[in-house]
C-alpha cells in the first residue's frame, strides 16, 4: 500500500471518528482532538495483538494488515515528522512510548516493529507494586513530550495492578503565521451561537492571505491556541491494556462570527493532524 492509499484511508478514519464524537462529546461543547495521535496509537496496539481484537482494529482503522499500519507509521517518522522549524517551518513533533510488565515475554518481532517502525521508547516496569508510579511516569512523558500543554492523560485510578500494558503517543504542533495579525486590530465583536445568543469575544483581523500548517482503555487529550502570533497545539493518547484478556486559490472573506469545523493538515501529503470545532470561543 502506497503513502496516498494510507493517508487517505487515514483521513477517512479520521471523518467517521469526527462524526461519532461531534454527535456525543462534542454535541454541547467546544472540541479538539488528533485522529492522527489515536490512529497511531491504535496501529501501535494492532501491532502487538492477534485473533479478534487485530481483525477489529485493522477494520476501525480501515487498513488491511498491521504491515500496512506499520509502514505508515514509518513514513511518518522519517518524513512528515521532520521538524521544520530549523529552516523557518513549523515546529513539529512526534513520540511514541510503551511501558511492558515486568511479568511478561517480549517477542522480538513486536520489539523490532517498536523500535523500528515507531521509533517508540520502551521500558520494562511493575505494574503489581508500583501501578501508581508507573501512571505519574506516563504523565509526566506526555507533558515533555507535548512541551507542557498536556498534564495528564492518565487519569486517577486508570492504571492499577492488573494493568500489563501501556501504549502512548504524544504530538506537538507550533506554527507561526506567514503573515502576522497585527495585535491592535483585535477588537471584541458579536460571536452567534446556536441557540441564537450572541458572546462579545476577541477576533483578530487581517486583509492579508493567512497561512500556517509546511485495550481496556483509550485517554485523550489535546490542547490547541490560536492568536495573533500563530497556532500552537498538542495531543496526547494513552491505551491501557490490562491483564483480562488550506490554501485557498480566490480571494474570499472569512469570518468566523459562528460555529465552525477547523483541521490542522501536514501541507506535503495531506494527512490530518488535529480537527475540532468551535461552539463558544469563551468555553474551553
């Protein structure tokens, strides 16, 4: 299977996790999350199972075999995932971690697809005596890894002694406009919600082109800020497994006065790295 194949099966995973999440989480509230960081996680998990539960990942994932998944884990790492910021892009970044039981045999092949095609870091921990510490190391990956934005994508009591695995990914994102909002033309202006009230919140103003973007368990999070300087966001997923079994091409006035879908996409290959949508900009 080629790169485009893949990124677009991805995508298409992606739009059918948006809709599930925009009719249940997202119904009421603000929303952002990566489809990226839970595809890459979910991949990272297929890799390390069989029997059912692969057959079911691999047809949430939409992708025919974990060698597929596997290469386009790798096509990530060594090529989208090339931070740019040194030459002027955005900064871009992208980790992978596993923490094992102590108690459990690791084949080799699973080490190798780890360590090759997910560039994942993995350590050997006790989960029977030190559940709680393993959980705060977890947390503490995360929050490095997503340069502060993400504290805790464990939460309390997720991880306990019957706890044999974690999987994690973690994705950083920070761009700078091309061309920046001048900072005084940001003026409080109406904001129409659904019910149709209205919220005075800030927007930034420009009339120049903007550009940006060159298991027993699954945890989210993800973080993102748009303002004046650029955008800066950040994704975190955690599974634990336990021991049971755009550019625009015209001119166009854009004015985002009412609730609105947002994708941050990586330009080469198309590959979508967070959406959300925005309900109310003053409830976060």
């Amino acid at each position: 299977m080629d790169l485009r194949e893949s990124v677009i099966n991805q995508n298409d995973f992606a739009l059918g996790l948006t809709k599930q999440l925009l009719q249940t989480e997202g119904k009421q509230s603000t929303l952002v999350y990566s489809p990226l960081s839970i595809h890459v996680l979910l991949s990272l998990i297929a890799a390390g199972s069989k029997g059912p539960t692969q057959d079911q990942l691999l047809s949430f994932l939409k992708s025919k075999s974990t060698d597929h998944l596997n290469s386009f884990a790798a096509e990530l790492v060594s090529m989208i995932f090339s931070d740019g910021s040194p030459s002027g892009g955005p900064h871009l970044s992208f980790a992978c971690g596993v923490w094992v039981d102590r108690c459990l045999p690791l084949k080799p092949s699973f080490k190798q697809v780890v360590d090759t095609s997910y560039m994942a870091a993995l350590a050997q921990v006790d989960f029977q005596t030190n559940a709680a510490q393993v959980a705060s190391g977890v947390n503490s990956w995360a929050e490095k890894e997503t340069r502060g934005l993400i504290k805790e994508v464990l939460p309390p009591g997720s991880v306990d002694s019957s706890t044999r695995l974690i999987f994690a990914n973690a994705l950083y994102f920070k761009g700078a406009w091309t061309e920046k909002f001048d900072a005084s033309q940001t003026k409080e202006h109406d904001f129409h919600l659904l019910d149709g009230s209205t919220v005075q919140v800030p927007f930034m103003t420009s009339r120049k082109k903007q550009y940006n973007l060159y298991v027993s368990s699954i945890f989210h999070k993800s973080f993102i800020e748009v303002n004046e300087e650029g955008t800066e966001a950040a994704a975190a997923t955690a599974g634990v497994i336990k021991f049971l079994c755009l550019e625009v091409p015209r001119t166009v006035d854009f004015v985002a006065d009412r609730p609105f879908l947002f994708l941050i996409k990586e330009e080469l290959t198309g590959t979508v790295l967070f959406i959300g949508h925005v309900l109310n900009p003053l409830a976060g």
